[in-house]
C-alpha cells in the first residue's frame, strides 16, 4: 500500500500543483512519508526536499 502511495503521489501532486486539494497532500504526508514545511507556506516534499526547500526560500528570510 505505502509503496503504490510513493509510486502516484508526486504524479498526483504534479496534476494538481500544490493547490486546495488538500486531501491529496495530506495523503503524501500521511501515507506516502511527506512532511509539510514547517514554516507553514503550503509546501509538500520529501523531507530532503523539505530541508532544501527551507533552505532556499526561508532562511534569508526572517520569518
Ligand atoms: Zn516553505
């Protein structure tokens, strides 16, 4: 189960960007291993992606 979620999700997510449909990611995080940013921007990845994402769009920042 976990391993078809980790197969379609990042094409779920590709079709649908990372808009209101909120059941989809919430779906990526709770099935398929996801983490939500923690700064709360809406943004869905891997957790490498995550912390890369931080990285790039947060930390010069200071929010
Ligand atoms: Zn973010």
């Amino acid at each position: 189960m976990a391993v078809r979620y980790e197969a379609s999700v990042p094409r779920l997510l590709a079709e649908h960007g990372f808009g209101p449909d909120k059941s989809v990611t919430d779906a990526a995080v709770n099935e398929g291993g996801w983490e939500k940013c923690p700064r709360g921007c809406g943004y869905v990845g891997a957790p490498a992606s995550v912390t890369n994402h931080i990285r790039k769009h947060h930390t010069n920042k200071e929010s």
